[in-house]
C-alpha cells in the first residue's frame, strides 16, 4: 500500500505539516524499494535517508516544542527517541537476516501505524496548544 499524508494528519502548523508529508514520502520510498526488491546497498541508502530524515525532523519539532513552551515535551522526546530505536532494530535485522527484504516489508505497517497514531495522537496536540497562545 502507498503511504502518504493527507489533510487529515494536519496539525496546523505548517512547518511540522510539510516535514510530515516529506517524511511520508521517504517511508514510501523504503518500502516501494523493498516491493522491487531492490539491491541490499540500495535499502540500506533508503533506511538511512529515512532515519536522516526522521532524526532532523523530530529535533526540528522538538526546537519549536521548546521555543514554545509546550508542555509534553517529554512524551514526545521519550517516543521519537523509540521509534529512532525502531528504526535502528530495522536496519539491523534486515542486515542481519542477510538482506531479508521481507524484514522490510513487514516493517512497512509498523511504521505507517506509528507515523499515523503518533501524528494524530501526540503531534496535533502541538497544534492545538498554539492556538491557545
Ligand atoms: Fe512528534
């Protein structure tokens, strides 16, 4: 399945909004890799450009989390610093089951699970305390 952000996901915040949508697409690039079952380098450089990614975004949402003073900054630091660890533990076992693409695909509902219920259940409560500034 195609993964992308729609407006559903909106937090309302249109930096953390853009970043969501571009951190779809590079989860949507792992997995189409994986569907093609592309070279075990070549998973190995969308894992990583995912978790580039997710790293830069979650510190950039964090920064704006502190500028603002929200409250959850805990949460929110405690569950980015797991799905980093997620994220690793893919990398790690696909790379050692040898290039199993399947450690792939089965990681792909994992992860969109998390992107989702993290985004509606933790992010667009960033939102809605900015409205309340
Ligand atoms: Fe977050």
């Amino acid at each position: 399945m195609a993964i992308a952000w729609t407006p559903d996901l909106s937090v309302g915040v249109e930096n953390i909004d853009e970043q969501h949508k571009i951190w779809f697409e590079k989860a949507n690039e792992l997995f189409e890799a994986g569907k093609q079952q592309r070279a075990k380098e070549y998973i190995n450089t969308m894992i990583d450009f995912l978790d580039e990614y997710t790293k830069k975004h979650f510190s950039d949402e964090e920064s704006y989390m502190e500028e603002i003073g929200y409250p959850e900054l805990d949460a929110q630091k405690k569950a980015h610093a797991s799905f980093i660890n997620d994220l690793a533990k893919l990398k790690k076992d696909y790379n050692d089951g040898g290039g199993n693409l399947l450690v792939i695909l089965n990681a792909n509902k994992m992860v969109i699970n998390w992107l989702t219920n993290h985004i509606r259940h933790m992010d667009k409560k960033i939102g809605d305390y900015v409205k309340t500034l």
